[in-house]
C-alpha cells in the first residue's frame, strides 16, 4: 500500500523532493528515504539532483520508464496490432475513419453525461471524473484567466504513439463538449515526452 501511495504522488505530481513527498504522505522525512531508496533498488524511481544557489544540490525523485508501465495501458498490443493491420491490409484514410468514428461515439456519450452541467466548471469538473474513471487520472486547476484540464496518465499511450490521430481526435472532442466560447490549447502532451498530457482552457470574453 505505501507503494502505491508513493508511485502515484510521482505520477500525479512530478518529481518531488523527499521531503515534499514525506509532507504530502504525512510521515517522516527519514521514513519516505527509507521507501524511496527501495522503490529506487527496485527501478521504480529514479532521481536526479538539481543545483539551486549556494549550498548542495537538491535531490528530486521520479518515476522510472518501468515505473510508468505499472499504470495500465489500455490493451496497448492489441490496439496497436490493429492499427498496424488496418494500416497494411487498408490504407492510412482506413484508419482515420475508424478514428473519426471513435470520436463521434464518444463526443455522443460525453455529451450525455455533461448534459446537466450548467456552468464551464460544472462540465470540467464532470469531465475529469470521467477520464479518471477511464484511466486517465484527470484532473483540474482553476487559474486566473481560465482553467488547467490536466490528464496525468495516458491509457492509450502506446497505441497514440503508433497513430497521433488518437490524440488530435480527443483535443476535438473536448473542444466539442466545451463549446465555441472556450479556446483550448494543449500545452503538455506526454507523447512529446512530457510526464502528463495538461490543456489551457480560457474563456473568450464578448
């Protein structure tokens, strides 16, 4: 179980000093080095030390690429085995017809669920409980000029990496759900090598 609550703070938050991590875990500093240490033997986190100033350089803690496989990929060979036959077999407007269809089905059920959102924040907030519930382990930030709409985990990573479609396909979907009166802009995309995929969502103003 502590396991699990260290490597999801690093997923949901970054890189982390030990201390951070300790506060946020509310346990002792000397306590999150003795798991860190052995989440690090075991390759599931990995550090690195940033200089700050004077002084010694500060040691940050992050998950490893093994410790990212242990969040789950959505049937990640078989989609992409898939994408890799309509490719072959078809040809590549095949394939964006699929992913074309995907998105109309899931902008539909989208829609329905966010159907009794009245306000922006109510479908925001709506929305990153449903991703979560999907694997997506969304959440948001209210900010001075809008809203951060961040999604800290990819379910379908390894099948967006075979095909980006998949990704252009979900920016029009949420651009679909929060109507014309919001820009959205992608401003991490995990597939870039960013940890997380995170979108500025701002209000036009009339």
């Amino acid at each position: 179980m502590k396991t699990n609550r260290f490597l999801m703070l690093l997923k949901t938050r970054g890189a982390l000093t030990a201390g951070e991590i300790a506060k946020e875990l509310k346990i002792t500093t000397e306590g999150a080095r003795l798991q860190l240490l052995k989440l690090t033997e075991e390759g599931l986190i990995q550090s690195t030390h940033e200089s700050k100033g004077v002084g010694r350089p500060t040691q940050y803690f992050s998950l490893s690429e093994l410790g990212n496989k242990g969040f789950p990929d959505t049937h990640a060979e078989l989609s992409v085995k898939l994408i890799q036959q309509i490719k072959e077999t078809l040809c590549e407007d095949s394939l964006q017809k699929v992913i074309s269809a995907g998105e109309q089905k899931a902008k539909q059920r989208y829609h329905q669920q966010l159907k009794h959102a009245n306000t922006l924040e109510d479908k925001i907030k709506l929305l990153a409980e449903i991703r979560s519930r999907e694997g997506y382990m969304a959440e948001y930030i209210k900010e001075d000029n809008g809203y951060l709409f961040i999604e800290n985990h990819c379910p379908i990573c390894i099948a967006a990496h075979t095909c980006e479609g998949f990704c252009i396909s979900e920016l029009n979907v949420f651009k679909y759900l929060l109507g014309e009166e919001v820009k959205i802009k992608r401003v991490n995309h995990i597939i870039a090598g960013d940890r997380r995929c995170a979108y500025n969502i701002i209000p036009l103003k009339h």
